[in-house]
C-alpha cells in the first residue's frame, strides 16, 4: 500500500482578482483535474469540492493544498494595501535595498534603483545555523517594545524573514506571536 501522503488529493490552487484556478491529482487514478471559479473568499473551498466531487456544503477530507494568489503579488508590484514593515536578522536591514546588483545597463553610472515593498525595517538579534538550529533569540522586553514602535507608526503589516529559516521557521513563529 503507498504512503498516506500518496493517498490523498494533491490540490493547487492561484486565487486571483477575477478567476479562481483549482487543479488536483485524484489519488485514486493519478488523473489530473482542473476546474475554474469566479474568484471569492469561498471559491478555494469551493473548487477543492468540485474536485472531490462532493457536495457544496460537505466536509473536505484530508488533503495537500499548496494555495497562491495572484491577487496578493498584483497587490504588492502595484503598491497597494497597506503599508509593510520588514523584521530582519540583525546586520541584515539592507539586504533588499542591495539586492544581487543586477543591472539592465551594466555601466551605467547614475542608477534608479526600484522602490523598496516596506516603509520600516527592524532588526532583531535573532539567528539560526545552516541547519536552522536557533543560536540566538531576541530579548522578549526589547523585542515587544519594537514591535510596538512600528505598530504607533500605522504598520498593520509585518514581513519577517531570518538567516536560514528555510530550514526551520521557530524562530520565525516565535516573532509572529510576538507581534
């Protein structure tokens, strides 16, 4: 019998402003299903139920859904919603800002460089190793009185991102119940 993993629904789903693209993998045959909705808060659930062939109101089995949306990346090139602040490993508050120096003009000696997606950056000592191991944590009382600041300042949104927290987000989670 194959694992569990292999047994269920393998669902991905792109929500965007106006359509809603479902696309599944029935563990029963491995055939590939695709359905198409008008874009709502429901129509994830939605399209994982037509998928499923189950009723509009029936309970979702267990199941992997990867979910993207268009609507928050258009969102964000566009420069709309609200104002985003950045929480970064110390040392780190201008990675964006640097970036990998691509060019489009190599020597080009005035450079307009594209406009930073947050208004705020705060670094925090908080660092994992290469194997996502936390090496160090950032001192609760600072930590809460920062966050705070950026809250005073209108921020209702927080990116955060730690050296090697690919490997494990805790470090990641412990800033996000922080804030």
């Amino acid at each position: 019998m194959p694992p569990v993993a292999e047994r269920l629904w393998h669902i991905w789903i792109d929500r965007g402003g106006t359509f809603t693209d479902c696309v599944g993998v029935d563990p029963g045959t491995g055939r590939l299903r695709a359905v198409k909705l008008l874009s709502s808060d429901q129509a994830p659930l939605l399209g994982i139920r037509r998928l499923m062939g189950l009723a509009a109101d029936a309970q979702i089995p267990p199941c992997r859904v990867r979910m993207g949306t268009t609507l928050a990346t258009n969102a964000l090139l566009e420069r709309r919603g609200a104002p985003c602040g950045l929480v970064i490993t110390r040392g780190f508050a201008d990675l964006l800002a640097i970036g990998d120096q691509t060019r489009p003009d190599l020597f080009a000696l005035a450079i307009d460089p594209p406009a930073l997606l947050h208004s705020a950056v705060l670094e925090v000592d908080a660092r994992q190793d290469a194997e996502g191991r936390p090496l160090l944590r950032p001192e609760p009382a600072p930590l809460v009185s920062a966050l705070a600041q950026l809250h005073a300042t209108g921020l209702r949104s927080l990116a955060i991102a730690l050296i090697h927290s690919h490997r494990d987000d805790v470090l990641e989670r412990e800033l996000e119940i922080a804030a």
